[in-house]
C-alpha cells in the first residue's frame, strides 16, 4: 500500500490531537494507537519507515511514545512538525494531570472517581493486548522474530533483565541475523542535515531556567532540587517509566519526603489512567513537592509552578534528542548493518509490550501474587484465591468492545468509565 500524500500542518495538528486524547494506558497502548491513525487509516507513513522511528526512540532515555510523535512530526513537517507533535502528545494529559492534582489535595479521592479509574484500568489491559496483536502481526518476519519476541518476554518476566540490556541484545542478534537483508530505501528529503538553530534553542530552554533557579534560590532549595533531579531523571530514564519509578519513589518518599509511597501509589495511578505518557507521574510528585514544601507562595500557586516546571525539564530533553540526532538517523536507513540491528530491536519491542501486559494484568486482576526464586530465575504467579471478579468480567468486556464489535477506543474507554463508576455506585467494587 503505498503512503497517502503528506498532510498540511493543521490537518496533522488535529490528528495528533486525537492522538493524544486516546493515548491512555502508557506506551505500548500509545504506539499502537500511533501505528493505526498514522500507518492505517491515514497512510502518512508505512510500517517500515514506522519501524525504523520506532526503534531509534526505544533507544533513547526519555518517553518513547512522545518521543515517536515528535520524530513523526518532524519527518512530515521538520521542526515546526515536530513541535506540534510533540507538544500536543504531552498537553492533555499534563491539564488533565494538574486537575486532578489539585483535586486530590482539596476533596480527596471519592467512590465515585474511585470508580472511574477502575473502569478505565480495565480497558487500558484490553488497549495494551490490542496494540500487542497489532504490532505482532505488522513487524514480528519470520520464525527469528518470533523468537527475539519470546526471548525478551522471558528476558524480562523471569531473569529481570534491565530494559536497555535486552533491547541493546536484540540489536546485536539483528545485526548478526539480518545484515544482509536488504535495508529499507531512503527517501530523499527536506529534513536531511541537523537544524542548529533548533538544537540550541530547545537545549537553551531546558537548561537555562535551571541554571537560573540554582543561582537564584541555591542549591538546597525545592525548586532547584525538583529542575535538578527531573533534569537528571530525563537524561537517565533509559528503559521507560516502569523503569525509572523505583528511582523516583525512593528519591521523592525516602531522600527528600516530598511525598509517601501511598501517595506515589495514588500518583502512579492517576498517570496510568489519564492520556499521555505514563511518565506524567513525575508531574504529580512535583506539584505535591512544592505544595507541601514552598514557604514563599501560595499553596495551589505552588503546586501548579512545581507541575510545570517538572513537566518541562523532563520532556524539553526529549524534543533535543529528535532534533539533534533524527537527521542523521534517517541517514542510517539505507545501511544494512544498522537496518538489521533496528529489526532485531523491534522483534524485541513485541516482547517486552508483552511483558507490560503481563505485569498489568496480574496486579489488576488479582489482588496477591507469589513469587519463587530459582538462581537467576525469578518466577511470579498470580494467587488464584485472590481474583477479581469484577475486574475480569471489565476487562473482558473492553476486550469484546474492542476485538468483536470493533468500537473506537475512546467508545470504550467511555463505556468502561461508566461502567466502573456503576459498580461502585451499587457496591459492587
């Protein structure tokens, strides 16, 4: 199938911002609702050119959903489109995560929201198996790719592996498998050399309020511990969210008791169930951090400042990345070593998206796990005894909206919400 003529600007804008409003569940749900507007039903990018995207941004620290919008963005419109993906991917649910901030330090959590976030945890586990079927079937070639599918799963859900590690091994196996296979053509384009301008400016954005605030406040301030730590955070986050919230967790609960681990609990939550990266976590840690620790402002001012400024040094590094490197990774399409490295890592894609789902899966349909440890080997199953009913009878309605009747996913996620909020209201959860 060959790819749609490009679109203009606004016509883009408007698909990201669909895109982004859909993009509950975390990654792996993100890149499959990506993959279907943008290489499915819009046709802007094939699968291979998608493929390729794809496999630079699981490489880089940072978010690699919004990563991908925005090196999308930038293939189809340079930097403007790059910033306009990338910033429309964040936008939602940073609003929607300030709101609920603030909610939670002024009503609390009430059974009706309760409810909700129920209802919609369920239908981000139907989302997340969807958009593994999906990807499965678009990019696992060949018995070899199944295989550095299964490898990864297993690389993770019984040895533990460290994300980078397993991605970093799928890409050495693909350069041995797949050297040879012919690479994919590169389209000559408008995008070929590094813009500086941009690299500068955006690198300028993120740094220079951070300088500013060492220097204005020192060091030991909350302001400049959160631009400090969250600028760190996002040039170290290798692996995803999953990865780095043990990091923040002990960071934020234990060194700095900005929050509690209950509340972290509540934040990881929140950000699991609202559009957006999952990283958007951060944002709630740092609107608690300055509410409960700025002397100076008003409390909700605070809070508000201490969300954005944590929003903006952990995903202004991100867009730098794009600019400064994407030129030259488009380069690499046409060179065969690399396309088959990059073929190998998108094999292993599958695999840990499946894992994702696993270690969903278990926590929200059962209440207790065990786990058993055999040398290297660590084995977690779930309690049986402990099952939720309810959260398996959702999930599987989500699953029939989405696998049989073939509903939208913002149909679902609608119908799971007023679901949730129905069995809370009669007592059912």
């Amino acid at each position: 199938m060959n790819p749609a003529p490009p679109p203009n600007l606004t016509e883009s804008a408007a698909v990201w911002f669909k895109v982004a409003i859909l993009s509950f569940g975390g990654p792996a749900a993100q890149i499959g609702v990506m993959q279907r507007l943008i290489v499915e039903e819009k046709r802007w990018l094939d699968q291979e050119r998608f493929n390729h995207a794809l496999n630079f941004c699981m490489l880089l620290p940072g978010p690699e959903a919004q990563q991908l919008a925005t090196y999308i963005g930038w293939l189809m419109h340079g930097v403007r489109g790059g910033l306009v993906a990338g910033l429309l991917f964040i936008l939602p649910g940073a609003l929607i995560m300030l709101a609920l901030s603030l909610l939670y330090v002024t009503v609390g959590q009430t059974p009706l929201a309760e409810g909700l976030l129920f209802g919609l945890k369920c239908a981000v586990l139907a989302i997340v198996i969807q958009a593994l079927v999906r990807m499965a079937g678009k990019v696992v070639q060949g018995a070899s790719g199944l295989v550095l599918a299964g490898l990864a799963l297993v690389a993770m859900y019984l040895f533990n592996l460290p994300f980078p590690l397993v991605i970093v091994g799928a890409g050495l196996v693909g350069l041995l498998l797949y050297a040879r296979t012919p690479p994919g053509t590169v389209t000559p384009g408008s995008h070929g050399r590094t813009h500086w301008p941009a690299v500068w400016i955006t690198a300028s954005a993120w740094l220079l309020p951070v300088a500013i605030l060492f220097a204005w406040l020192g060091a030991d301030s909350v302001w400049s511990r959160l631009a400090g730590f969250f600028s760190l955070m996002s040039v170290l986050s290798f692996g995803g969210a999953y990865a780095v919230l043990a990091w923040v967790a002990q960071y934020a609960a234990e060194a700095q008791a900005w929050i509690t681990a209950g509340e972290m609990l509540d934040g990881l939550g929140l950000a699991e169930t609202t559009p957006g990266p999952l990283i958007l976590v951060t944002q709630f840690v740092g609107f608690l951090a300055a509410w409960r620790h700025d002397t100076l402002l008003d409390a909700m001012l605070a809070g508000s400042l201490g969300a954005l400024l944590t929003t903006w040094v952990m995903f202004a590094p991100s867009f730098l990345w794009i600019f400064l490197f994407a030129p030259q990774v488009e380069k690499l399409r046409g060179n065969a070593r690399i396309s088959g490295a990059l073929r190998g890592i998108t094999a292993a894609v599958v695999g840990v998206i499946a894992y994702l789902g696993l270690w969903f899966g278990l926590r929200l349909l059962f209440a207790d796990s065990e786990v058993l440890s055999i040398g290297p080997v660590i084995i977690e199953w779930p309690t049986f005894a402990t099952l939720h009913l309810p959260a398996l009878l959702l999930s599987l309605i989500a699953a029939a909206l989405l696998f049989i009747l073939r509903r939208g996913l913002l149909t679902t996620v609608a119908i799971m919400a007023g679901l949730g909020m129905i069995l809370e209201a009669t007592g059912v959860l």
